[in-house]
C-alpha cells in the first residue's frame, strides 16, 4: 500500500509539472504574438515637445545695485556742559526736549553774582596799579632831574677847582682854598652817585608797576571769562536732546545738561561684507563716492534720501566682520538719527553685462540657450552679481533666448516650444484702493494727527491721501495695525 501510495503522488507531480510548463509556453507565445501585431499596424512614436519660458540676451552697460541695511547719524552733536557750577538763574523758552534753537541763542545763564564781584575787585586792582605805575613814572622824571642839578653843580665846582688850580700856578693862591675847592667838587660827585641810585630805583619802581599791571589786567580777563562762562549760548542751529536741567537747579562744573543735534547735517552709516566692499574701491584702493539712497518706511509712505559715500571706519570691531561705510544724505527730511533704513548702493557699471532671472542660472553656472530647431543648449556664463531675484552674468548670449526658469525635466538637446512672456505682458496691476466711511476715517486721522513721533512732513503726505474719497488699501492696514485695530 505504501508503494501503490508514493507512486501515485509521484504521478500527480509529473503532471502538475507539465501544465505549469505548458501554460508558461502559452503565456510566452501570446505576448510574442501581441508585440508583432503593435509592431505592424501601431503609429510611429513622436518626439515629446516641451513649453518653456525664454528671455532674450540683451548685453549692455548695467549699474549693479546691492542692498544694506543702517542707522541714520547726526554729524554735527555737541554735548553742551555747564562750564561752572552755581544756580541756574534764567533757562531759554525752547531749553527743552527737542527743542529748537539758534546759532548764539543765550540757552542757560548761571548765578553771576560773584563772578560780577570778582570783575569789580579785579577792576580796582587794575586801577590801582595803574595808579602805582603813573607815581613811579612820576619819580623816575624827578630823579632825572635832580641828576641833571647835580651834575650841573659838579661842573661848576670843577671849573672853581681848576681857577683854585691855576692861581697856586702863579703863586697867588692859597693851599687851603685849593682843598676846599676839591672837597667841593668830591661832594659833587657823590651827590651825583645818589642821583644815579635814585634814578635805578625809579626805574625797578615802573617796571614793578608794569608788571603788577600785567597781573592785574590778567586777573581782569580771567574774571571776565568766569562771568561769561555764567552765561551757556548755542553754538550752531540745531535741536536739543537728553535735557537734564530746570530753572532753580544746581549744577557742578562740566556736568552735562543737554546735547545740541543739526537734523539737517544727517549720514547714514552701515555694514557691508568684505567682497562688496572691495567692489567699491577705485584703482588706488580708496572708496569711490558711489550714490546711495537711504529709505525709511513710515506707516506705508517710503522716505528716500540720496547721498553719497565719504569715508569708511578706520578698523573692524573685536568680534565683527566687513567694513562700517559713512555716506553723507543730502536733503533728509523726515529722517532723524537713530532711524533704521534700507541703504541701496549704485556699484559701478558693468560693460557687456546681461540681466536674467536667478532661476536660469544653475549651481554650475550654465544657462540653457536655443539652439537649432528649438533645441536647448547648455552654455557656460560668467557670474557677476546677484541682485535680489536676478542675476547678471557675461557670456556669448547676445541675441539668444534664453530659459528663464530651469526644470528638472529640461536639459540639453531636448526641443522646446519657447514662450516669450514680452508677447503677451500685462500692465501692472494699479493698488487696491478702498473707500472710507466717515468713522474709521476719522479715527485713522486722529491717530496721525495725535502721533507725536512722526516727521510734519510725512504726517501731511498722509492726511492729504486720507481726504481722498479712495486711498490704498495697504497703507490702511499699516496705520491700523501701529494703532493696534
């Protein structure tokens, strides 16, 4: 039983096996027989044609424009001090914060009580010495003269020596008379050397004068500089800030009260890298007075001002990098220091430059161009800048359509049916405008009208807009998200 049992299901095997190949030979013979009939009576296979967006080569002279950010400076401050101590007596009308004021406009006058007594003690003196000195003069002429008497006296003894003499020649004199007439004459002299001391005396007497004279007038010129430096003036057109006195205060000598600021000599200073400094720089390696352009948004309205670049900070920063650029703004109204702006630099211009969208430009720096029968060819461009969405590169593109935009499913010789957007470009679309019921309007007016922070200038631009029946939409949103409704 166990054989008759093994048999059979070696025989059920076998034919299992022979249909499982059977039904293979069937399915292989099928499928042969399918690609024969496609392979005579299918349509032969087209080549897929993609659309792509082009661009045309256009080479010219191109100013590459980098962007930066930095802070609006004043570059004229002064920190005004008061020069002595004392009591603040008398403060100017516009000595406050922010307030205007004028080249020698008096800001602060100090108690000057003795200061003007010190200048009356120190005008007495003067005067005194002045006194001293005329009295000395007037001594030193007396001494003069009696030295004149004196020697007057000597010659007349000397000439009664000499007759004395010349009798005793001619042996009618006598000897005692002789002696006398020496004696005389002795005198004479000495009274002349008292003269002379005199006369010495007089004269170390002026010079005392003199020089007591020159104190006084320096003590005088000291006194009257105390009392001036009572009295605190400005020293140029300008507004005050960080006011930190009153009327009836005290202050100590040199202690700051408040900083002079011209708003109206303002620069803008900012960072750049080190590669887009260097892009800056002439043949000599100094920094070219390329043109800037400083904005500020406020509330929706763009505030420009143009200026150029002077001069560039001496060192870099412990723990920074790049370079600290200073350009100088021209007519910046409504800018104030401290103000954070957008700062666009012109570079200099780049001859046989061409401006395509950054998304033609691939990781490789090849573009692909049209070739023969709308094929794409890949070619290999120089970059030179990059500039927001597009890029400015140098190549042999002139004249060429270029893909604007790169997929992964273009690539070099597939053909493309190119689409040149210039065909059909739309006008750019206007501002959504919005119309204003009476309420809202009001409020939004008042807000501006109540903002003390903003510029005269820039607060009328917006109420002349807000009497319009229709204003933008997007300047509505600013305002009412800084009011916070």
């Amino acid at each position: 039983m166990r054989f008759l049992g093994r048999s059979l299901t070696a025989l059920f095997l076998a034919a299992l096996t022979l249909g499982l190949l059977a039904w293979a030979g069937q399915i292989t013979y099928s499928a042969m027989q399918s690609d024969e009939e496609e392979g005579r009576g299918g349509p032969p296979a087209r080549e897929r044609v993609l659309a792509a967006n082009v661009v045309t080569a256009d080479p010219q002279e191109i100013v590459p424009v980098l962007t930066a950010f930095g802070e609006v400076r004043a570059r004229r401050v002064l920190e005004l001090r008061a020069p002595v101590g004392g009591r603040v007596v008398e403060l100017a009308e516009s000595f406050e914060e922010g307030g205007r004021v004028e080249a020698a406009q008096v800001l602060m006058r100090v108690d000057p009580a003795s200061a003007e007594s010190a200048l009356a003690v120190a005008r007495a003196d003067l005067a005194g010495a002045e006194a001293e000195a005329r009295d000395a003069r007037r001594s030193l002429e007396l001494a003069q003269a009696e030295l004149e008497g004196a020697e007057a006296q000597r010659d007349l003894q000397a000439r009664a020596l000499q007759r004395q003499i010349d009798l005793s020649e001619r042996g009618v004199g006598a000897a005692a008379t002789r002696e006398q007439a020496e004696l005389a004459l002795a005198s004479a002299e000495q009274t002349i050397l008292t003269r002379r001391g005199a006369i010495a005396a007089a004269e170390t007497r002026v010079d005392s004068a003199a020089l007591a004279i020159d104190r006084a007038r320096i003590a005088l010129a000291e006194a009257e500089r105390d009392l001036a430096d009572r009295v605190l003036a400005a020293e140029f057109d300008g507004t005050l800030s960080e006011v930190s006195i009153q009327a009836g205060g005290l202050v100590s000598a040199n202690e700051q009260v408040a900083t002079l600021i011209d708003p109206t000599d303002l620069e803008v200073s900012f960072r750049l890298s080190a590669a887009e400094h260097a892009r800056l720089l002439d043949g000599d390696g100094a920094l070219v007075g390329a043109p800037v352009t400083a904005v500020l948004d406020v509330l929706g309205l763009d505030l420009a001002a143009t200026g150029r670049i002077t001069r560039e900070a001496s060192a870099v920063g412990e723990g920074q990098t790049g370079r600290v650029v200073y350009a100088r703004l021209g007519d910046a109204k409504g800018f104030r220091p401290g103000d954070f702006v957008r700062v666009t630099v012109q570079e200099p211009a780049l001859a046989q430059a061409i401006l395509l969208p950054a998304t033609a430009l691939s990781a490789q720096n090849r573009v692909l161009a049209l070739g023969e029968e709308d094929r794409l060819e890949e070619v290999e461009v120089t970059l030179l800048r990059r500039q927001g969405n597009d890029v400015i590169v140098r190549g042999p593109l002139a004249g060429r359509d270029v893909v604007a935009a790169r997929t992964p499913v273009l690539g070099a010789g597939i053909k493309v049916r190119p689409m040149r957007p210039e065909a059909g470009q739309a006008e750019p679309e206007a501002p959504e405008m919005v119309l204003l019921d009476p309420e809202r309007r009001a409020r939004i007016i008042a807000y501006i009208e109540g903002n003390a922070r903003m510029p005269g200038d820039v607060k009328q631009r917006l109420l002349t807009q807000l009497e319009s029946d229709e204003v933008p939409a997007a300047m509505i949103t600013r305002i009412e998200d800084r009011m916070g409704g």
